[in-house]
C-alpha cells in the first residue's frame, strides 16, 4: 500500500498507474467484444452466455470491482494530470508545435469525456435498465433475461444506433493513441518497437470499431 501512495506523490508514478489501468481496460473492451458478438450466432447463443457471466458468483464481482476500480483511478489521474500540466504554464505557448501530433493525441480529454459519458449511459441502458426500460426484464423460453431481445431491440431505434457509434468512434480514437502511449509510459517502448505499438493501436482501434459497430448495426438493418 505505501508502495501505491508513493507512486501517486510522484508525476512518473502517477503515468505508469495511469498506463497500466487503460492497459486493463483495452483488456476488457477485447474481451467484452469478444462476447458481445456471440449475439450474431442467434438468441440462445447469447443469452446462454450472458447467463454464464451472470451465475460467475464471486468472480464476477471481483472482476466488476478491479474493472470499476481501474477506471475511477484512470480518470482521476487523468484529470490530476491534466491539472498539473495547465498549472506547470498558466500562460500557454504563443505557438503549438502539433507536427508530431495526431488528432487521436490531440483529443485524449475529449474523447475521455466522451467515454465516460457513455460507459454510465451504457450502465443504466443494459445493467440498470433505467433508461429504455422498455426493452428490458424480458425472460426467453428458457426463463433466462433476454438480452438477445433487449440488444436487438433497442438498437432498432435509430438514435440509440446512432449513440452507440458515436461513443465507439470516440473509444477507438482514444484507443489508437493510448495503447502505443502505455508501452512508452511504462518504458517499453524504443526506436525498433514503436512503428510495432503504434500499428499495433491502430489495428486494435478498427477492432473495436467495426466490431462493436457490427452489432447495432447489423440490428438496425433486420440482420440480427
């Protein structure tokens, strides 16, 4: 635990706890995509999955309190971060030097906020069922919760579809960049490594793009 606190005190510590908890959540978009697209495979096939995840017991939560743990610390660091580096030159430059830069780096706060934005919309939508209610509580033959129905359903609405990749546009550009910055945080990274983590992010983010993107609107179009 001092160990911890100790990393917090420091700039460098608090990038590598930063890195290392976006690490974690680039982990569970892959797996969690890898999930997800078993709705294409039809009701059962998801809905038994999603019962399996539901009936981990103890593992689920433990898994659901480092997910949850992991992102709170993220996004507080990021914004300490981002505090102390406005407050290290109140003034700012007369001139950015963004040739090195990409839109994708450019945009981190940005497309953060986005990401945090969704992720409590995506909660009330598919975990609370507070918001479109209606597609929600359903139970299938098997009186299993039917998330194949309310999935389907919900991104039968166009404006629904539409949130939903917009929040997957911005997790993949966010993506993009944050995976080869990790490997450079936490100095993994060097002249013969880093074309490899930056097309590495890349490859991952269209991963993420087109994957997540295939549901709604594999949905919207009557295929699913």
């Amino acid at each position: 635990m001092n160990v911890f606190f100790k990393m917090l005190s420091a700039p460098t510590g608090k990038k590598a706890l930063m890195a290392v908890s976006g690490g974690i959540w680039i982990g569970f978009l892959l797996v969690h995509l890898l999930g997800n697209l078993q709705i294409l495979f039809g009701q059962d096939a998801m809905n038994q999955y999603a019962h399996f995840l539901q009936n981990l017991g103890s593992v689920k939560w433990i898994a659901r309190s480092i997910f949850l743990i992991s992102f709170i610390l993220h996004v507080i660091l990021a914004a300490i971060l981002k505090f102390q580096n406005s407050s290290a030159r109140p003034e700012g430059y007369t001139k950015h030097n963004t040739i090195r830069a990409t839109l994708a780096s450019r945009s981190m706060a940005l497309s953060g906020l986005a990401i945090l934005s969704f992720i409590i919309y995506h909660i009330l939508h598919y975990t609370l069922g507070t918001v479109h209610s209606e597609y929600f509580g359903q139970l299938d033959s098997e009186g299993r919760h039917d998330v194949y129905f309310m999935v389907t359903e919900s991104f039968k609405n166009p404006w629904i579809t539409l949130a939903y990749i917009t929040a997957i546009l911005f997790v993949s550009l966010h993506l993009s960049h944050a995976f080869s910055s990790m490997f450079q945080t936490l100095g993994l990274n060097g002249p013969r490594t880093e074309a490899l983590w930056k097309s590495t992010g890349y490859f991952l983010a269209a991963i993420v793009l087109f994957g997540y993107s295939a549901i709604p609107i594999a949905a919207i179009y009557g295929l699913i």
